[in-house]
C-alpha cells in the first residue's frame, strides 16, 4: 500500500513562486576574489519522486570560479558542448562516459559521465577561467539544461550562494510536491479473466513534465497461481524502466528481454528488459503470470539504486473437495433412500458456487 502524501496546496504553491520571484531579484553582491558556488543537478525524496531538472538553472559568475553540482534524486551527467556540436544520444557511450578535464572554456567537450545520486559519489566539479556564456546538459534527459554566463574576474554577482541555495529549494519543494500528486493519478487495477484467474495492472514509473516517480505503484502484491500481473510505463519523460526476476546479470544484456511470459521462481533471470512510456514508440507494458507459490523480489535495473523494487506473493489456489463418503457396510443402518439427479446436481452446483464464493472472499481479503 503506498503511505498517504504531505501535499502542498495551491496557496502553497503560489507562494513558493513569490520567494523565488523575490529571492532572483535580490541586489548585487561584491566579488571578493574566486568562489565555489553549489547547485543541484535533479532532485528527489525517498518515495520515488525524482525531478528532471537542474537547481537553478541560469546562474551568473565570475572567471576564476568554480561550481559543484550535486547529483539527486536520479542519475544525471553534466555535459558542455563545444560550439555545433551535437548532442550524443543517451544510448551513445560518449553521453555516459566521462570526457575533458576540470576546467572548462567552450573548446573542449566536457562531461561528468552517467554519475549516481550515491553519497560520497554525487557530486561533479568544474572551474571557469574564461569569460563566456556556457550552456549545460544532461545528456540521458533531454530537455535539462542549463546555462553558466561567466563575467571578468571581479565583476559584481547578481545573487550570493544564500539566495541560490533559497531558490533552488523553493523550486525543489513545488517540483516534488507535483511528484505527489502525479504519483497519485494512477490507481491500480484488476480483470477479470474468462478462466477465473486475475490481471493485475500496476505502474513501472509514471511521469511528465520532466517529474518522473521512480517506484512501481503497487510494488508489494498478494496474488493466486495462475494470476497475471501487468506492469505500464507511464512515464512520457523517456524515463526507461524494466521489471526483472533473479539474479541480476553484470553486463548489457542485464538490459534486454529474457525469459517467457510466465513465472516458476526457478529460472536465474527473467526480465521485461527496458521499456518506455507513450508517446515514444515501443512496447509500453509487459505482462507476467505466475504459475507456482512463493514470494518473488523484482527491481527495475537502472533504478533498484534508487529503491525502484517490488515483491510478488503468490498463493496456492484453493482447491474445492467433496463431502467424504460413508463408510457404513451396504444393508446397515437405516435404509437409504434414492437420490434424485436433480437434486444431485443442483447440490453439486452450490458446492462449485461456494468454493468460488470462498476464491473471491481469499481475494478480497
């Protein structure tokens, strides 16, 4: 069951806007020499939300100063391109891989690499000695992007790190208040199927406007043998996901299909692969039933690191038995009378009934 959400209503809201909108327009601030600003590439919280964005995205500096970007909330690069050069894919290696070196002055492509929100290893660091306007990305989501405009050494700045770290958490706080609300959209479902069995349908991810929730809605399920489970992407970020069974395996193809559409627990790996949301072409869904009683773990394999894990509970289904039959010798006791057919039947058809009734109650339950 997903635990109930503090939401921010919109006065709230509307009220975080201002102190953004007042705090952007603080007065300037002396240079002093070089300094070390701090923002934030991406943010989240520990229910799953994970904004795609960076904190603040525009600042304003001086040649000579460095900043550090902490990676939150999910794994993020931060990449300068040289002038006309074109963005690499998320899936081409030059996006995920670091390249250049700590500095940075628009003739060299430099880049963090694919880095983790894993403390001791979430932060990425460059220094800027050269006047300039530098646009930044996040190669693996489009659309996050930001820009460094870089002053001669000792111009006033138009904010101190105070009013940024203010800013940013202002921005943080609505953004992860929409992830609430967003996660609170889909709501798990069932079917009924012809054969007596159910689908389950659950979410792997929801997301928009560049807010990803990187949970499985329904994570933990009680379902029978024979029952089917159905997970969506519904994450029209691009934020891929995969839902997969076992022992993970440590090379790509940890990254494709494997297995059948049905489930023992027995088999090493059994994986969805990665899929995505619409309205990106591609399978959006991926469906598995499960035939044999057990719990079963399942995590997504780009975001387990971020708590995107699950568990199957399957139960045996229950199984309708007759009433015994009399063991009395033939002639004793009282004489038997015959049993009509119908009766027969009609009894034998409550009986089915009830063991039916008896699946559904289990169910319910």
């Amino acid at each position: 069951m997903r635990q109930s959400r503090v939401r921010i209503g919109l006065a709230g809201l509307s009220g975080a806007a201002l102190t953004l909108g007042m705090i952007v327009a603080a007065s300037p601030v002396a240079a002093t020499g070089p300094q070390s600003w701090n923002l934030d590439a991406g943010t989240g919280d520990a229910t799953g939300v994970a904004a795609l964005k960076f904190y603040t995205p525009e600042i304003t500096i001086d040649e000579g100063d460095s900043i550090t970007w902490k990676i939150a909330g999910n794994a993020h690069t931060v990449a300068f391109l040289t002038a006309g050069q074109v963005p690499p894919s998320p899936e081409d290696p030059a996006a995920q891989a670091p390249a250049g070196g700590s500095t940075v002055d628009g003739t060299t492509f430099t880049n963090s690499g694919v880095v983790f929100p894993a403390p001791g290893h979430d932060t990425y660091s460059l220094t800027f000695p050269k006047a300039g306007t530098y646009a930044f990305h996040c190669l693996i989501h489009p659309g996050m992007d930001g820009t460094v405009t870089v002053n001669t050494a000792g111009t006033a700045y138009p904010q101190d790190q105070a009013a940024i770290t203010a800013a940013a958490g202002a921005a943080e706080a609505v953004d992860i208040a929409k992830g609430h609300q967003l996660e609170q959209s889909f709501n798990p479902s069932t079917t009924a199927n012809v054969d007596g069995t159910t689908t389950y349908h659950l979410a792997a991810g929801v997301g928009a406007d560049h807010i990803s929730i990187l949970t499985f809605i329904g994570a933990s399920l009680d379902v029978q043998v024979g029952d089917t489970v159905e997970w969506t992407n519904g994450d029209s970020n691009g934020e891929p996901h995969s839902v997969s069974f076992g022992t993970e395996p440590q090379d790509p193809s940890a990254l494709a299909p494997a297995g059948g559409s049905t489930y023992d627990g027995t088999a090493k790996w059994v994986s969805s692969g990665l899929f995505l949301g619409a309205p990106i072409p591609g399978p959006h869904s991926y469906s598995l039933k499960f035939t044999k009683a057990g719990t079963f773990n399942y995590i997504c394999v780009l975001h387990d690191v971020v708590g995107m894990k699950g568990s199957i509970t399957v139960a045996a289904a229950p199984v309708a038995t007759l009433p015994p039959t009399s063991t009395a010798p033939i002639g004793s006791g009282a004489p038997v009378q015959g049993t009509s057919p119908i009766l027969l039947l009609v009894g034998l058809a409550g009986l089915i009934g009830f063991a039916g009734y008896a699946r559904r109650r289990a169910r319910v339950g």
